[in-house]
C-alpha cells in the first residue's frame, strides 16, 4: 500500500501553546541536547476562516530534545504541488521525486494488499439485524487481503470496506475491480459526514467479462467524503459465486504530499519527477525502488512485475501442445507440436522432454457448408444466389428458390474470418500472447494455457440477423434466428464452460454455463433481435486466484457451430419462395402474415381457420399448426391464444365460462423463503393469461444488476415479457438496500398449448394430487398448459406451466393463486410449474338448470312462485334469477269441504262393513271344512249330513280359534303364501278335543 495521506486537523493555539510550554519546562534542563531535523517534523495547522495555516514542528518522541524551530506562516491553503512533486516542509517549496520514487501531487493510491492499508475501516454486518444468530456468524465475513488485491466475502452477509477522506479540493476516486459472479451483488457509493449520498449516479458495478479488469470512476465534492465497497450474496443456487477484487484505488483532492514513495517490487522508474512506476518485463524483476530490472538467471524465470525469479522446471508433456497446420496446396494437413508459451520449463536439462516429430500429412476436411475450395488454397464463400455442400463448386440457386443464409461450421481446418480466439490471465489481461482455443479438423478445442485459472476465449462476430425473402413477418414471435453448438467436456477437475451473448465482445452476458464432465451434446439459444451480435464461448480450468498448471489435459471441445438467418452468410442450399412477375422476370416476395408458401405454384397462400405460421416455417401447407384444444389463432395467424372464453359438454349438458376478468396482469408472491444463513427472499410470479389477442404482458424485471450489455434495445433486456414470468425478491428492510431488489427474472410461459379439463395435455402433466380438491365437488378445474421455447441446461426441452382455475364463489375479483404446498418454489423438478387459481371468475355462466322454482299456498286467491339458486350456488353471471311470480288462484267454499269430509266418512264405514262381512265369509268356509275332514274321517263310514247350522257352543270355539289367528293384514298375506299346489287354501283346525291343530 503507497499512501499519500492529508495533514491532520492541529489547533494552532493548542500546538503553539505546547510549544511554548514545553519550551518554558526544559529552559532549566540544560541536559536535553538541541533537537536535529531528524527528531521532529513538519505539519501544518487548520485552515482559518481567512484561508492561511501555521507550519509548525512536531517532535516524534515529546520531550526527548529542546529547542524545536518556531512556527512560521504556511503556504495557502489552496496550495498544491503537481503530480510527481513533493512539498519540501523545511523550505515549503515542491520538488521533484528522485528515480525510484513517484507522488501523486494531490492524490492517494493503494496498491498493495498484504495487510489491511491504515484508514480502511473492515466489517461484516448480517443483511437481516433482526437476527441476532446471523448478526453474529457474520463478524468475519470481510474483505480479505491477498496480496495484489483485496477480496470481498462470498457468502450470504454483508462485507462493508470503507474509507474516509477529507478533500482540499474536488477531486475523483478510480479503482480496478474484477466482478465476475452476479451471484454477488456489489456496489460502490460515497456519503459525506451526515451520512447523505453525493453522487447521482447508479451504485451497481457493471459485471466484468473474461477476467479483465473494469475501472470505475467517481467525482468528489470538497470536504469530507466516506467512500463505500459492499458486496452481498444473493445467489439462491448451491454453487459458492466468485468474490470480488478490488486491486488499485486512486484519491485525489487532497491537500499536498510531504514525501515521495517508493516504486513497489516488481516496478521500477528511470526519471525524475514520476507520478508513477513502470512494471518490468517478463523474466526480470527488480526490489522495492528501483530504478531498473534485472535479468532473470537462464534457468529463472519470472511473470511481468515480479520482485523475484522462480527455479524453472523440468520440460514434460504438460509444457506442450498439439494443432494443425493450415491446409497447403496440395490439400493436406499435419499434426504439429509447439510449447506452451511463455516457456516456462527447461528443455536442456537432464531429464527434460523434448516437442515430439511433426505427424505425418493427411487429406484436410472438406470445406463448410457454402463454401468452395478455389484451386486448392483454401475455402471461399460461395456468392450470394448460390449455395455449395462445401464438397463441390458453387451452384446457382433455380428459378422459383433462394438462399437460405446462415453460417455452419462443422469442419475445423482454420478457425473461420469471423472467428477468434484469446486468452486471458487476469491479472495482466493477457496469457503471453497464447491462442485460446486450437482447429483439430473435425473440432476445435481449447488450448494448454499457462496456468489453470486461465480463461480461454472463443469469439464469433455476426453482423446481424434477417429471415428469408418470402418469409413472413412474424411480430408475436420474437424468434428471429437461433445458433446451436454441439460441444463436449473431458475434465478430470471442476473446469467450467460458459456461453456469453452481447452486442460487442466487450459487452456479453452468461446464457449458459456448464461444469465438470460432460458428454457430446447441443445447445440451442434463440435470437431474438436483427443486429449484430457477439457470441463467446469460455473455458476455465479451476477458479483460484493462485496460478498453477496442474490440470492442462483438461480440454472443451466444440464440434459444429450453425447459426441461421445471418445477414452476409452463406447458403448450404435454396429453398422456395413466392414469386411475382414483374417486368424484369420473376422475383421472391414476402408472403403477408399468417400466409405460407405453396411450393407447388410458388405462391402465398393463407392458413386455414385456427391454425398458426410456425416460425421461421414458411413452406408447404405443414407449416400451419393447428391450435390446442380451448384455443384459437389471431388475427394474423401468428400464435393461438385463449380468448377468455371455454366450454365443455357432458351428455346433454355443457358449461360455459367468460374468464373476462382475468384478462389483466394479476401478480402474486410466493411464501417467504430462507437461505442457510436466515436471509428472506421471495419468489414473486406474474401471469397474463388470456384474451389481448395472445400479447404477452407479464413482466419480470432486474433492477440490481448494471451491465452494457443489458440493454432491452439490443435483446439483453433487464426485463423478460411472457405470459408467466417469475423474479426473485429480497426486501427492502435488509441492510442498506433503498428498495426492493428484484432479480434473476425467468421465462416460464411464451406459448399456449391449449386449455381443457383434462390433467395432461403435450406431454405436460397437471397432477391432481398437487391441488386436492375438497370433496363433494362437481365441478372440474380449467387448466391452462404452456411452455417456454428457452432452453436451458436442466430444461433442455424448456419450460413449462400449468395454471389450474378453480371456482371459487367466495373468492371474487381476480381471487388467490398459490403453488403446490410440497413444492413450494412453484415447481418440483425446476422445468414445469404448476399454480391454484381460486377464484368466483372460473365459475361457468349461470343456467336455467342452476336454479329451481318454489310454488307458494293459494292465499285469498293469491299464489306466488318464487326462483332460487340451488346451494352451494357455483356459477356467475349468464342466465339471471327470473323475477318471482304471482297469480291468481280459487279458494274451496264451505259446503264443498263439508261434502268432502261426508265422502270420506261414508267411505270409512263402507270398508268397515266390507271387512265385518269378510270375517263372517272366512267363518262359514271354516265350517265347511270342517265337515268335509268330518266325512273322510273313518273309511268306510257313510257321509254324516252335511249340516252348515251352527250347533250350541261352535260360536264360542270359533271365535276362540280365530282370536288365535293372526291380524287382518296377516291373513291377507297367508291367504298369499299359504295354498296348496292343487290349489286350495291351507287352514288350521282344532279337534273336538282342543289339543291338536290340523292343516290341510
């Protein structure tokens, strides 16, 4: 650390005061000697209210010498030497600083991190205060010094480092930092004494690419200014973020510097008067002010701004490298071997190994597709108009066709025109000169880099993006191309693999990122605007700041790299388009929306009813698809959308519904969710779900992260539009956040489906059990299924989302949305998402079967008939509650009621007399069966006369038998069951002698 400090505030009256009293205290001490210029020094005293100080001399040990020199007046207080000067304080006159040595007039730098520089105040605070667990797990959560650099913490506390500094002058703060992770969240702002922002402009450091440095500015106001780094972790995934460094920061505005400072190792300076010193190259180095580099030793070697040489190591096969040579005229290539520069290791000691033989000669790879070889110097683009297989000559496009442009690289003998490849180290921005990545034929891989923390870069650069002559402009579709690579991963360590998109090289951000062992697959990322664009693909070996070279076999590898719709690419073949004649011949048109190209008569020709125009699918009636169930297309045929309305039939009776009101953006917040460390965050969803001829509207937003390119002009919007979007949200009341932040917005709907009551619809599963439905419940969910066309890692078919309405009566308006209770993120495997609409709006439309009819009495000629709903009551709107009606009606008059009640009586006494007369009929037929058991009695015996006369004392037997018997309703059932199959009734009779009961 070079620190350039400002004078502390001295009272004068105090210090002069001192003086003279330390003075008055050894004029009687003549054993003190006489104090040196190397006993004391110079300060000056505070500015007055007239802008004048006081030099005066301060002693380093009071009272060890007598005799300090008297305060004088000091220059003004505006006063100030210029960059590489010093203030003399003896003659407070500016000089230059010797060779070795350098100021910065007015400024204070830091630049070196072995220690914590003085003044710097280092602190961990918990985001939540409220925790006092948190509170205290992050005390040593700081700013850690490494040396070249200083590095922020990285896990889920706050790290402040923070500096104070009163200015003279305005003046401006600088430094270096390297942001590479936005799983932290970093930002520098100034406050003054009051704790009050001075500066307007954004707090949010913009994220740094491949390892390179950015630097940052800000200007201060005069006095005093306290200068603020915080970072803080946000990231919600398992994966530890990268930390942040910080490695040079530059003040100026202060007063004066009293003493120039020494060039640091490793830099050294010439001249007099320097405001800075100079690295020394590679394999040399130089100590701490000096004014040259020394040499390294044959058998050193050293990395540029070294303060010392290393012992080189023996040469293995980890210090080399294998490529191709450029094919040559007689079409063929060789494997050569060169090392891996710089040259670290020694070849001519014992042991050593040496570049292995050149290979022998092979037939290179035919050209990619659209391009010709001319003569057997190498492959050309083919001309606009025609195409090539890359195997043969270029062939016009026929009549009636034309190119389809794009760049497909699968073919590796040089890296193509708009193709580059670069290393970067990190610390001195560059790897000595060495490529990143290397052509192998069929492939092309990363390269053996210097050290294993290097990254290495592949670049391409496109000029911007354009759809086919006939093909139709699609503005619901924001597809404008794609590029798709198929790559592969051998690493033995945790190496990563990122993919990075921007308007420029310099300006990129990660789409996709892959770690350790990977097999040979594709990826496809999707274009969503027409200008240029820069595509990056990384390597990084192991993620240390330490630089080794243990893992150099290592190695990413990508096979094929096609990107289609390419303003100035090439055509690998024609394909139709629709003509128009015109006075020149016959020329490709655009076809209007909604419209595809009949290839059989080379013509526009429309979609049928619900259907809708693939994108970037043009030609032949096949490209119109048919929309899902409960949908519809748009006006242009370029999506199908739900229109707020469905219905479904059962049988004879069908339901209807109106989702009108749902039409809106409705927004809902998940539950409160925890990282390990106890900070809040919340998953907040937005959903446009139908209606709005098929526009999405839901929008998520970052509002934390501050990049170049993002910019929602050029497709790199800090904002996602769909038909469900979610962000994250960490409140407002953490520590030092202003407002809500919101960040890491997802697309997780662009696409309709369809909508139907079934729970699986294109392979999309809407499990029932995640939403249990309360029993008894007739009615069944409407559920809408979409999908995102996104790609990612672990979606690798996109997204999807389901959102189940379920009526609701007692929710009214837009109602309540939640996720499923065991899957609390919304989702239980992270690609489909599932979401519980409750609300009276997914009720169907009232029918007449809804409600029923109550007739009321007839009173005083009056009756009325009123309608109600049949409970629970589960429809809204449609059919309307008929109004109650009331009608005239007859009374009865008195006389027809006393005939009535007359009727009733006499028909009561002819069933009484009906059942005495059946009772006496079942005694005669008693008596007659009796004497017929009577005559069979004895064989032989003639008949007794039959006598039907009642005897003196039957009576009496009788009643008592049928007083035993059972009740009339019995005997009208034994009458039923109780005959014989020759068709007589069954009775029971008693003998003379009353102890048996006979039946027949």
């Amino acid at each position: 650390m070079n620190g350039n400090s400002s004078p502390p505030r001295l009272l004068f009256p105090v210090l002069l005061l001192a003086t003279g009293f330390r003075s008055t205290m050894t004029t009687g001490d003549n054993n003190l000697p006489l104090c040196k210029e190397s006993d004391y020094y110079y300060e000056y005293t505070d500015c007055n209210s007239r802008g004048s100080r006081w030099r005066v001399a301060v002693p380093h040990i009071p009272g060890n010498c007598i005799g300090l020199p008297d305060p004088v007046n000091g220059t003004s207080c505006s006063f100030s030497c210029g960059a590489g000067q010093f203030l003399d304080m003896k003659e407070q006159l500016c000089k230059n600083c010797i060779a070795g040595t350098y100021s910065l007039g007015t400024g204070i730098e830091f630049n070196e991190w072995d220690t914590l520089p003085s003044g710097f105040v280092n602190s961990g605070i918990a985001q939540d205060t409220s925790a006092k667990e948190s509170t205290e797990n992050c005390t040593m959560s700081k700013w850690t010094p490494q040396g070249d650099f200083i590095a922020s913490n990285n896990d889920e506390c706050t790290a402040v480092l923070m500096y104070a500094v009163n200015l003279k002058q305005s003046g401006k703060v600088s430094f270096e930092y390297l942001y590479p992770d936005t799983g932290i969240y970093f930002e520098f702002f100034v406050q003054n004494d009051q704790c009050q922002s001075t500066d307007n402009e954004n707090k949010w450091m913009r994220r740094t690419e491949s390892n390179q440095w950015n630097h940052h500015a800000v200007n201060l106001n005069r006095g005093n200014n306290v200068l603020y780094w915080r970072t803080t972790r946000l990231s919600l995934d398992t994966k530890v973020p990268k930390p942040v460094l910080i490695r040079y920061i530059l003040i100026t505005g202060v007063a004066y510097t009293s003493e120039c400072f020494p060039c640091k190792p490793g830099t050294f300076n010439r001249k007099l008067g320097s405001s800075h010193c100079d690295i020394c190259p590679r394999n040399t180095y130089s100590p701490r002010g000096a004014t040259s580099c020394l040499s390294c030793h044959v058998d050193q070697y050293s990395e540029p701004g070294s303060g010392k040489c290393n012992q080189r190591p023996l040469c293995s096969d980890k210090d080399y490298f294998s490529t191709h040579t450029p094919c040559d005229s007689e079409g063929k290539t060789q494997m050569t071997y060169k090392w891996i520069e710089p040259k670290r290791c020694s070849e001519d000691m014992k042991g050593a190994v040496k570049l292995p033989v050149t290979g022998i000669k092979k037939p290179c790879k035919p050209c990619n597709p659209g391009f010709s070889q001319l003569n057997g110097t190498g492959c050309y683009p083919c001309p606009f108009g025609f195409y090539s297989d890359g195997s043969d000559v270029c062939t016009k496009c026929a009549v009636g066709t034309e190119p389809v442009l794009g760049f497909e690289y699968k073919w590796w003998n040089t890296l193509p025109k708009n193709m580059n490849s670069s290393c970067f180290s990190g610390m001195d921005r560059d790897c000595g000169g060495i490529s990143g990545w290397e052509v192998a034929g069929d492939h092309v891989h990363s390269t053996a880099a210097v050290a294993d923390n290097n990254y290495l870069a592949l670049t391409m650069t496109v000029l911007g993006f354009r759809p086919p002559q006939s093909a139709a402009m699609n503005e619901d579709n924001s597809e404008v191309a794609r590029i798709t690579f198929v790559f592969e991963m051998l690493c033995s360590a945790d190496c990563e693999f990122s993919f990075r998109v921007g308007p420029t090289t310099e300006n990129t951000r990660t789409v996709e990122i892959w770690t350790g062992l990977k097999d040979k697959q594709s990826y496809t990322y999707i274009i969503r605007r027409s200008t240029p664009l820069a595509f990056v693909w990384t390597f990084q070996r192991i993620d240390s700041f330490e630089e080794s070279q243990i893992y150099p076999s290592d190695v990413a590898k990508i096979y094929s790299i096609n990107v289609t719709n390419v303003i100035g690419g090439v055509a690998s073949y024609c394909g139709p388009c629709a003509l128009e004649s015109t006075s020149s011949g016959s020329s490709c048109v655009t076809c209007n929306p909604g419209q595809y190209v009949n290839k059989e008569v080379s013509k526009c020709e429309a979609c049928p009813p619900n259907t809708h125009l693939k994108a970037h699918h043009y030609v032949g009636k096949e490209s119109c698809i048919p929309c899902g169930p409960g949908t519809q297309s748009n006006l242009n045929h370029t999506l199908c959308y739900n229109d707020c309305r469905f219905m479904y039939q059962v049988g004879h009776k069908s339901w209807e519904y109106d989702f009108k009101l749902l039409s809106q953006i409705t927004s809902f917040t998940s539950e409160p969710r925890f990282t390990p460390k106890g900070v809040r965050f919340f998953h907040h969803f937005n959903i446009s779900l139908c209606g709005n001829q098929g526009r999405k509207l839901a929008s998520c937003v970052d509002n934390v992260t501050l990049d170049d390119a993002i910019d929602e002009d050029q497709g790199f919007a800090k904002s996602i539009t769909s038909y469900i979007c979610q962000s994250t949200l960490v409140p407002s009341d953490l520590v030092g956040f202003r407002t809500v932040l919101s960040s890491h917005p997802i697309n997780l709907a662009d696409h309709l489906i369809g909508v139907t009551i079934q729970t699986k619809l294109d392979n999309i599963t809407a499990a029932a059990d995640l939403f249990p439905k309360e029993r008894n419940r007739a009615l069944p969910d409407i559920i809408f299924f979409f999908r995102s066309t996104e790609s990612t890692q672990t979606c690798k078919n996109g997204r999807a989302s389901t959102v189940r309405l379920r009526c609701n009566p007692t929710n009214v308006g837009s109602g309540t949305i939640s996720v499923p209770k065991k899957c609390q993120e919304g989702t239980c495997d992270g690609c489909t998402f599932h979401f519980l609409w409750k609300t009276a709006e997914a009720c169907p439309l009232c029918s007449k079967s809804d409600y029923h009819e109550i007739v009321g009495a007839c009173l005083n000629g009056i009756q009325k008939i009123t309608y109600v709903w049949w409970e629970p009551k589960l429809c809204k709107g449609g059919v309307a509650l008929p109004e109650q009606k009331v009608t005239t009606c007859k009374t009865i008059d008195f006389f027809l009621k006393i005939g009535i009640i007359s009727g009733i009586i006499t028909a009561i006494l002819l069933i009484a007399t009906t059942c005495y007369f059946y009772k006496k009929n079942r005694k005669l037929e008693y008596k007659y069966s009796k004497l017929m058991m009577n005559a069979n009695a004895k064989d032989g015996e003639l008949p007794a006369v039959d006598s039907c006369a009642i005897m003196e004392g039957e009576d009496m037997e009788d009643d008592l038998i049928f007083m035993n018997k059972k009740s009339l309703f019995g005997k009208i059932k034994s009458i039923a069951v109780k005959r014989t199959p020759d068709g007589f009734d069954c009775v029971p009779l008693k003998s003379s002698s009353g102890s048996a009961v006979m039946e027949m």
